[in-house]
C-alpha cells in the first residue's frame, strides 16, 4: 500500500461539457480549467448543489467520459523506477480496464445488477478477477456482506429485486471488497438507514487510515463531517442561453 500523504490522483486543468445533440448543437458546460489533486490517506468530500457535475466528475476520473483538455493522471502499479501513471483522459481502454482492476474501485450511486448471477458471486467477482481463489474470495465477500446485514438467504438470489437499501449495500461490498489504493464514492449512504450508515462511515474511515486515496460525494453532513478530511467545491457553471 501507499505510504500516506503520496499524491494518487492529479487532476489538471479539466474541462467538461455536454453537447446536446437533439437541441441544435447546444453546449451545456459543467465544470473548466479544474485542478486537483488526491493523497493517499484523503478522503477528499465533492461538494456542490445537484446538477453542479459531482457525479460527471468522478465518471471521467474513472475513464467513462472523454474530457476535452488537460489530464486526470492516476497512480497505477509499481514501475521499475517506482509507480507508474496513467492519464485516465486519454489511456488506452485496456489501460483503463487494469486500472479498474487493481487500483481503482468505484462505488456507483446505484448497482447495476447482472442478471441470474448471485449476490455472492457479485460481491466476490473483483477479487476473483484479480486471482484470488474461489474459497477466500467467498468468505471475504461474506465477512462483508454480514457486517452490512445483508441477511444470509439473500446471498444466493440475483439483487435485482432487492430493496434499494439492499442493492446500494451489496454495491459497497462488492467496491470495499478489495483494498483498491483508490475509492470513488458516488453517495454509497442515500439510501441507507442510520445503523448502516455508520457501518459504511467506519468502512470508509477505515480505507484511510490504510492509506487509500478516496473521493467521495455524501449528501448526509454528519457522514462528511465524519470521513472527510477536506471539501472539495464544485460550483454549477452559466449555462449557455
Ligand atoms: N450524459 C449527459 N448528457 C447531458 N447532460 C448531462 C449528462 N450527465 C449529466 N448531465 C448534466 O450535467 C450536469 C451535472 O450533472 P451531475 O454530474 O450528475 O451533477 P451532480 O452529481 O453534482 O448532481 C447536470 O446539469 C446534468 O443534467
Ligand atoms: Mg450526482
């Protein structure tokens, strides 16, 4: 793991906007010239009102969205003069898919349920991914799956007709099942009751103090109180007329 205070995440100079393609060729801009940088160790809080391009952010760093200058570089693996880095902006998919697979986990505001596969094998599936043996990686998956009480006769069934409480806690499982050295956290508590929020701010309180370099957006104020270690403000642009 990443020795605290190392910079895992460097945004520089970003800029983002949507083209809507059925009104002419209107240019909706939500974020310019953005700046930022993640240590391990940090849970950097996104902060902003709705539709000021929280979630928008946090789905480029993990390469879903092109950016149209600047770059989101990302700490990712151990070179042979020390880490390497990929630019998430502009980096091959396979480049991308290995960054998602071994050092950054993405905690999505919803799950999106596969069809047929258990929720078991949906939590264990990143570690299986990465090697792990089918035994280990069960029992992980379970351990978590337990301490966010989702019951026992669940783990068996597809989380497609689960509760979205339900749903949004298999979702934290299956992203805190392994120790990625980066968390985008996209509101990982709306959707839960006040016990197991408190499991999820431990969970996440957790991930830092092992040196995990985590950005995450929570609309409940006691949650950022509690994990963040600094806001991060993103402030809604002008909309062109
Ligand atoms: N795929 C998209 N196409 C067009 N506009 C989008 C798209 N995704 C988000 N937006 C718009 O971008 C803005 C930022 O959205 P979002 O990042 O979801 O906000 P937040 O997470 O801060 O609530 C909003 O005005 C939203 O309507
Ligand atoms: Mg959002």
């Amino acid at each position: 793991m990443n020795a605290q205070n190392e910079p895992m995440i460097i945004v520089e100079q970003i800029s983002k906007q949507f083209t809507l393609l059925n009104q002419g060729t209107q240019q909706i801009p939500v974020f310019e010239n953005l700046d930022l940088t993640v240590n391990a160790g940090e849970c950097v809080v996104l902060h902003g009102p709705s539709g000021a391009g929280k979630s928008t952010l946090m789905r480029a760093l993990y390469g879903n969205y092109l950016v149209g200058k600047g770059s989101i570089k990302v700490r990712h693996g151990e070179g042979q003069n020390g880490a390497g880095w990929v630019d998430m902006s502009r980096a091959h998919p396979q480049h991308i898919l290995a960054v998602r697979k071994s050092t950054m986990g993405y905690v999505s505001q919803f799950l999106r349920a596969i069809p047929r596969v258990s929720t078991l094998n949906i939590v264990a599936e990143p570690m299986l991914i990465l090697g792990e043996d089918e035994a280990t990686a069960h029992h992980k998956a379970a351990e978590l799956l337990t301490r966010l009480h989702v019951p026992e006769r669940l783990w068996t069934l597809a989380p497609a007709t689960f509760s979205g409480g339900e749903q949004q806690r298999v979702n934290i499982a299956r992203g805190f099942c392994v120790d990625f050295p980066i968390l985008l956290l996209d509101e990982p508590t709306a959707s839960l009751d006040s016990k197991n929020r408190e499991t999820v701010t431990a969970m996440i309180m957790e991930a830092t103090q092992r040196g995990a370099a985590i950005i995450g957006i929570f609309h409940d104020k006691d949650v950022r109180a509690k994990v963040g270690t600094r806001l991060f403000d993103i402030k809604p642009q002008e909309k062109a007329a």
